[in-house]
C-alpha cells in the first residue's frame, strides 16, 4: 500500500492582536482592520503577518485593492514567498483623503486553496468645520475649526491680532456633532453650539453665562438628511435655528421673535450639490437665504432688503475641493463671501469694503 503526501502551502493573516483574520470576514477594530475615525485626518498604519503553515513555500503572486475608499488604503511590504511553517509581516495605511467612512478590500493572490484571500478594511475621517463668528463681539469675524473627531476647537481672536486659541470646551461636541455656533443670546458674542444630524439634538454653550451653562434645545429640529443653518433671519438680534434638507431644499427655522415657533419653507433654496451660505450680505440686521454650489462655486441669494428676489454673484468662488465660509471679515456690517479649500487650508475673501476685490490668505488658519 502506498501513502501519499501531499506539499501544499497554507495561507493565513493575522491581525493586530495576533488572531487569525478570516478570508472575507467584516473588518474587526480588535484585529486592526477596521482603522475607526482618524483625527485631523492623520494616517495610521497597522501591522499584519502572512502566516504558512503548509508543508510548501507560498507564493504572494499578487496583490489588489477594490472599494469606494480603495484611494485611502494603501498595503506595503507584501512579501512575494513565505516558506513553510513561515512568518511574514506587512502593513497597510489608512489615509484618509476625503471626509467620511471608506472602506476597501485587499486581495491577496497566493499558491494556496485558500485564494484569493480577501481582507475587508474600514475607516473615518470626521470632517473639521469652519467656525467663523464674532466670538469676541468686535463686530469682526474670527476664523476658527472645530474637529468632529476630537472635539477640539481653534479659534483665531480678531481683537487678539488673531492670536489662536485651543480648547475643548468643556466636552462640547465631538464624533456625530457638527457646529452651529451663532449669538443665541443677543449679546453680540458668538455662542459655541453643534447639532447632532442622528437625532436633531442642539446643544449651546452661552457666552452671556460666562460659558458656563449648556442648553439643550427643549425640541428636536432636523435629522438625518438635515444640515443645520443657523442665523438671525427675522432681525431682533438672537440666531435662530435652522436646518436645511439637502435633497428637496427645504428649510425649518425655529424663529426667536415668535418664541421659537418652527416654520417650514418648502422647496426655498437649493438641493443636492448646495450648501446653505445664509448671513447678512445687505447689512439690513437680517439674514438673506442663500446657496453655494459645491461643484461650481455659484453663489445665490435672496436679499431681504429687496423683497427676497434672487440673484446670482457674477463671478464664481471656490467650487470643488473648497467650502463655504462667509461671515462679516472687515466689521463694516456686511457679510464676505468666502471659500477654504481643504488641501491647502488656503482662503479665499470678497471684501465688501474693498468693493468685492478678491483676497487670497495662504494658510489662513495655520498655527
């Protein structure tokens, strides 16, 4: 009788803790593949080994990623053979390019039965938002970002020669909170506020208690699909709350002057590919509606001080790759139309004491 043996590889990863990462099993933070959210949008890299413990040596013959965030991740270090009862690591990088969950799976071609070997990985860039108000009440606005990831706010003082300041606010914010920052109370400071869009919760730090007290909005105002707006659109000098549907461009404002009774502007402004941009452009003490065109840089609004009638700006700002960041830069009561672009952290401003004259700040928040 004749007993035969067979040589054949065996193809297993392991992730970071040292377990075995199953051939298209979902990602696994405990195992390393499923990166969670990166702050700042900083890379992070994890470890994996390549594991044999056939009787062969395996053969790495190639290596793929797919996926809708395959740009993020990126694997170095494959090995191209581990011998028998081998071991062999490599790494891979989450870097996350764009805001929002991205995810991919790695495919690794091998000499074994177990081919191709598919890794599913997964992370998070929280995005970091703009927060430009007068947060010191010199009637000029202060550039700052709040990073959703961390909670953490910056903020440049215009009455401080624009010195940056950091803070957390005591807990403010965080992973699922976006900024809403206005004056809710009138006093002519912005008030450090987010909206959290899972539940429609607002939650405001009130400058005129000292920042010591938070108050939660006693009603729910937006939800999924709702991007919060907040400004003083009937003008008694107290923002009110509002949000925006970014598909059928739908607006909900909670107005101050009717004790927060909430009103509903069906189809006002706007739609997919739209931001709400809405401040005083006319220097009436009363927001205009207006829209940003995401992939165009066109700006339209509706000025209150004439009758609420649209018109277009005539020149394009910004467009792909930046957002929207009007507010009142010079002081002379009139909102700037404004852009950063992401990449560069470089700005863009229309002054309109200097008759809408472009204005270009490389790096305007850098530390």
């Amino acid at each position: 009788m004749y007993v035969f043996a067979y040589l054949l590889p065996n193809c297993s990863v392991l992730g970071t803790n040292g377990a075995v990462v199953v051939n298209d099993e979902a990602a696994n933070a405990t195992k390393g593949t499923d990166f969670g959210t990166s702050s700042a949008g900083l890379p992070v890299t994890n470890m994996f080994s390549i594991t044999n413990s056939g009787t062969e040596t395996l053969r790495i013959t190639g290596v793929t990623t797919s996926g809708v965030g395959a740009a993020c991740f990126a694997v170095n270090g494959m090995p191209g053979a581990v011998g028998a009862g081998g071991v062999s690591n490599f790494t891979v990088t989450f870097n996350p390019i764009v805001v929002g969950l991205q995810t991919t799976i790695v495919a690794i071609a091998n000499s074994s039965t177990n081919t191709p070997y598919r890794i599913n990985f997964r992370g998070e860039k929280l995005p970091s938002y703009v927060v430009c108000a007068d947060y010191d009440g010199d009637r000029k606005a202060d550039p700052g970002l709040y990073d959703e990831a961390t909670g953490i706010w910056k903020v440049k003082l215009s009455s401080a020669n624009y010195y940056l300041i950091t803070t957390t606010l005591n807990g403010l914010g965080g992973p699922g909170y976006a900024s809403v920052s206005a004056d809710y109370d009138g006093d002519r400071k912005a008030d450090p506020a987010v909206y959290r869009e899972a539940t429609g919760r607002w939650v405001i730090m009130l400058s005129s208690l000292n920042y010591e007290v938070v108050v939660v909005l006693t009603q729910t105002l937006g939800g999924t699909g709702y991007s919060g707006m907040p400004a003083d659109y009937d003008g008694d000098q107290f923002a009110d709350p509002g949000v925006y549907q970014r598909v059928s461009g739908d607006w909900r404002v909670m107005l101050s002057s009717a004790n927060y009774a909430s009103i509903e502007l069906l189809g006002l402004l706007g739609g997919t590919g739209y931001m709400v941009v809405s401040a005083d452009y006319d220097g009436d003490q009363l927001a205009d509606p207006a829209i940003y065109g995401e992939s165009n840089g066109i700006w339209l609004f509706k000025l209150s001080s004439a009758g609420y009638v649209s018109f277009a700006m005539t020149q394009a700002l910004g467009g792909t790759g930046y957002i929207p960041v009007p507010a009142d830069y010079d002081g002379d009561g009139l909102a700037d139309p404004a852009v950063a672009q992401n990449s560069t952290g470089n700005w863009k401003i229309k002054l309109s004491s200097g008759g809408y004259s472009l204005l270009d700040l490389p790096n305007f928040l850098g530390e």
